[in-house]
C-alpha cells in the first residue's frame, strides 16, 4: 500500500523584492577598489572575472583613479615616487620596487620578478600604473631588451626583438597614447654606416595594440640630419611627446653636432626638432651644455652643467647651472632661465618631481682621518627645491633607478604574456 | 521630478518592503552630503555609522531604492560605501554579500585563485 505524503499547504509566495544588485551597480562599486581587491575578487563569480578583464573595465578603472587623484589636492599618501635598484646583489633580502609619497616616505614594495634582474637595466619611463624597463645594447655583447611591467598586478610583458641591430641602441621613450588609449615605445640606434664617417641614426616604435615595431624615418628640415641622442638616454614625455637631447647636422659639415631637443609625436608618429635657447658664456670661458630634459611643473625643461675639465664625468667645481623652461610648448621665445643654482659633487640629475624638485645624484663625501674630505664611490639621491633651495637627503641606496609618476593600475590584466 | 518619481515609488504596492528608514536616509542625503562634502573624515565617519546601523542586506535595499530612483549622488554614496567595506574582505564574505555562489569549475576557481595568490594575503577573518 503506497503512502502519499500529504503535502503540507504552502504559503502564498510573496512577490519577492530583487536582492541581486543589477550589473551597472555592481560594476560601480568594483571601479571604486583598489587594484588588490579587484584581482582576489576575480574569483567571486565567472561574470566578474570576465567583466574585470574585460579592457574597458581596466581603462574605465584608470580613468576613475585619475580623476580621484586630480581631485585631491590632499595628495600626500599617494605614490610620488618610485626606485629600484640598479644591480642586484645576491642577498636574503627580497629585491623590491619601492613607492614613496610626497614626504618620500616609503608607503608600498613591489617584488621585482627575476625575469627583470636586468644587466644595468634603465626605467625608460612609466605611464598609468606600467614601468618601461630596458637593458641597452652595448655594441658587442650584450643584446637590448625590454619589458612592460605593471608591478601592482605583478605582470610582465617582454617586447618582441626589434627590427634594427638590438647591439647598437641609444635612447629609448615610452608613452600613452590617450587618442588611441594605446601604449608606444620608441628605440633610436646609432648605427656604424660603413661608407660613411658619421653615424647614422635610426628609429622604430613599437605599439602594444599591435605588439610589433615598425620603423621611423627621421626627417627634420632639409639638409639637416639628427647626428646623435644623448647616449643610454630615456625619452621624457611631455604634451603627447617624446623628447631627447639630440644633435643634429646641418648643410654640407659647415655646422655639426649641434644641440638641440628631438621630439617624436606620439599620435602621428612623426620626429620634430625644438631648438635650444642660445647658449650662455659663463665666467672663466666655461660653457653651458644641456644636461638633461625633464618636466617642470607640467613644462618641458632643461638643466645645463658648466664643464671646464670633465674628470670622470663629475663636475667637480663650483660652477652656476641654469634650468631652463619652455613657458609655452613648441615656441622658441618662450624659453626662460627660470634658475640659477649652484650645486657641489653632483654627478647626475635623475629627473624632476611632479611639484619642481630636482632629484640629484651628489658624490658622497666622507671625511677620512685627518679631517679631510675624500672622494669616495658612495653616492646619495637627495631633493633639491630650485625655489626654496631646501636639500633632502632620500636615503635611497644603490644608485637607484628613480621614476617620478606611479600609479596603481590593470594596465596588462588582459594580455600579458 | 525627483520628487514625483519618490511619490509613484511608494505607490508603488510592490515596494510595501519600502522601511521608513530608507525614507529616512536617501532623501535627505544630498544635503548631508553637501554640509560635510568639505570634511573627508566626517564623510568617513557617517560611512561608518551607516554601516553599524544597516545591515548589509539593508544596503542592499537602499542602493536598489537610490538605482530605481535615479539618485545619482545617493548611488555614488552607497557603491563608494559597499566599496570601503568589502574592499579587505574575503572571497566568501563577498559572495554572501551579494548574495553569489561561485560557478566556477571545481578545478577553475583553485587555478583562478592560485594566479593571484598575494593578493589574498591581509585579508581580514570572517
């Protein structure tokens, strides 16, 4: 005899109100995260792992920590600054990317993976959140390479080989191309033409979207040919260009090797030339020369070293260096010597911060036994504010590799290798 | 208009489950927002006091009033809220949050998780 449970009555189903969040809400509040939470969270659903990889999450993501940052003006906790070290030496102690705030107080580290324990590797630059890394070419035995690395998701990207001699390259760039939302890195070589005396010197870029070089002629006016880049020199990127300390030659050898900025438009792909204000003549028959490019408050900039005798490349006397800025980009009469300083021991500027510190590499002096100050082969990266002539001290070791704009980002999330 | 479409929502008999309470703290919410829009940290600690009083499921219902409302600063408010909770929590604590269970493969999720193994470090406990 089959028994038929009597089923029990069931309540009336109330029309339930929806507890599930709809997708544009739930993505509004995924946007707001930081880019460690966002990564774990991949795993809460197969919807959010796909909208998170998904390019326009990743640049929507971008932009909203942009438009957060350009809010604040209470900037102090976000990263000011980055450095790593430039050799690494065996050691118990995690090798690191270091981020620093305004007061250059260490506020993240970011593991650097073994693949990128380059051999004297250079920062070429870093743009929303992506470190350029390359190890140049040394002419023989070392061959070029280079990655794109975004340190807060821990990826990286080695670029293909490049179209011209990976032995001879000179200077590199890197920029975001906002248009395309797109990232460009651009290589010059220098390369030993048989029949010819002068070198020549070529160009190729590469873009992320395509992930292929292409070669770039470089033509500037008629009968002028760029004859160098400032050697194992990173571009700086400024008003959607690329620029280098260049030198170019003009008509048949009557004017050679001449200073000058060489700029690379990043949407049209095309190499311009901005010419130097006129060299000044400082006492004692010293000159002037370019030393670096940087970004001056938003603006492109130049700081000159006056050279009498170069012992080792460090400028050892007292001599004035002139920063020079471009008050309005693209037209020569608005360069200004905004400053005048006099430095002691410096070897190096590295670059320049968001809000116009210098960051100088000085010689450390030591004082030996008798009292006398000895050179040593320690150096020191401290500040230096042009306007208020106030030093710090970074307390950054190791000749560091040092990048002024960092931010967290998915840059890479969705195409690593 | 705001106001005629707060007047058809509670008409509206399907939103019965609409409390006083979320009467009470959307609406007047732009002004509040707007009297400590100076003060980050006041912003922060009324953050905090709407949590402690709203449970999450509460939450939920609120954004879902602001949503259908169209009230965008009240929806700012609330996602930014949701974010600043959830953001050091686990996995779990976030899919019972919105009410998800994981669908992914038994051998996807663990190789999911593996990838970005760091980032689950810090994580505060359940």
């Amino acid at each position: 005899m089959s028994q038929r449970k009597e089923l029990s009555p069931q309540p009336p189903i109330l029309r339930q109100p929806p507890t599930h969040l709809p997708d544009d809400v739930v993505l509004n509040i995924l946007l707001r995260l930081p880019v460690k939470s966002v990564l774990r969270f991949r795993c809460v659903h197969k919807s959010w792992n796909s909208s998170i990889t998904s390019s326009n999450f990743i640049s929507t993501h971008l932009n909203n920590s942009n438009s957060n940052n350009n809010e604040n003006d209470n900037d102090d906790d976000r990263a000011y600054l980055i450095h790593m070290p430039a050799i690494y030496t065996p050691s118990n102690n995690p090798v690191c990317m270091v981020a620093c705030d305004r007061k250059f107080n260490r506020i993240s580290e970011y593991p650097i993976p073994s693949e990128l324990h380059l051999n004297c590797p250079e920062i070429v630059g870093s743009c929303n959140g992506l470190v350029c890394l390359a190890q140049y070419g040394n002419g023989l035995t070392i061959a070029e390479v280079i990655y794109l690395w975004n340190p807060s998701i821990r990826k990286s990207k080695r670029l293909p080989d490049t179209c011209l001699s990976q032995y001879d390259s000179v200077a590199t760039g890197f920029a975001y191309q906002c248009e395309n939302n797109d990232y460009k890195v651009v290589k010059i070589s220098s390369l030993r033409a048989p029949n010819r005396p002068e070198d020549e010197v070529e160009a190729e870029v590469y873009t992320l979207s395509l992930n292929s070089w292409r070669r770039v002629g470089i033509s500037l006016r008629p009968n002028v040919v760029v004859s160098n880049v400032k050697y194992y020199s990173s571009a700086t990127f400024v008003n959607k260009a690329l620029h280098w300390l260049g030198y170019i030659s003009e008509g048949d050898g009557q004017f050679l090797n001449q200073n000058m900025i060489l700029s690379f438009d990043v949407n049209n792909d095309k190499f311009g030339e901005i010419a130097l204000p006129r060299g000044q003549v400082l006492p004692q028959g010293l000159v002037a020369v370019p030393q670096s490019l940087m970004v001056f408050k938003g603006k492109l900039a130049f700081i000159t070293f006056g050279y009498p005798v170069i012992y080792h490349g460090f400028m050892l006397t007292h001599t004035p260096c002139f920063i020079w800025v471009m008050g309005e980009y693209g037209v020569h009469e608005s360069w200004n010597k905004l400053f005048s300083v006099q430095f002691e021991n410096v070897i190096h500027v590295q670059g320049c911060t968001k809000h116009g510190e210098l960051l100088v590499e000085k010689e450390l002096k030591t004082e030996s036994d008798d009292g006398e100050l000895q050179r040593s082969n320690d150096s020191v990266i401290v500040s230096f504010d042009p306007e208020t002539l106030h030093e710090k001290d970074l307390g950054i070791q190791h000749l560091p590799l040092i990048a002024t704009s960092f931010m967290e980002s998915l840059v890479l999330l969705d195409g690593a290798t | 208009m705001k106001f005629c479409t707060v007047k058809q929502y509670f008409d509206d008999e399907n939103n019965n489950n609409v409390t006083n309470g979320i009467a009470t703290t959307v609406i007047p919410l732009p002004n509040k927002h707007l009297k400590i829009k100076a003060n980050n940290k006041e912003m922060e600690q009324y953050e905090q006091e709407l949590l402690r009083n709203v449970m999450p499921q509460e939450l939920t219902k609120l954004i879902l009033a602001a949503n259908y409302l169209n009230f965008k600063e009240a929806l700012d408010f609330f996602c930014r809220t949701v974010a600043n909770a959830i953001q050091n929590k686990s996995v779990d604590y976030v899919r019972k949050f919105f009410g998800l269970e994981s669908d992914f493969e038994p051998g996807e999720e663990e190789k999911l998780c593996k990838e970005f193994a760091w980032s689950f470090e810090g994580v505060d406990e359940d």
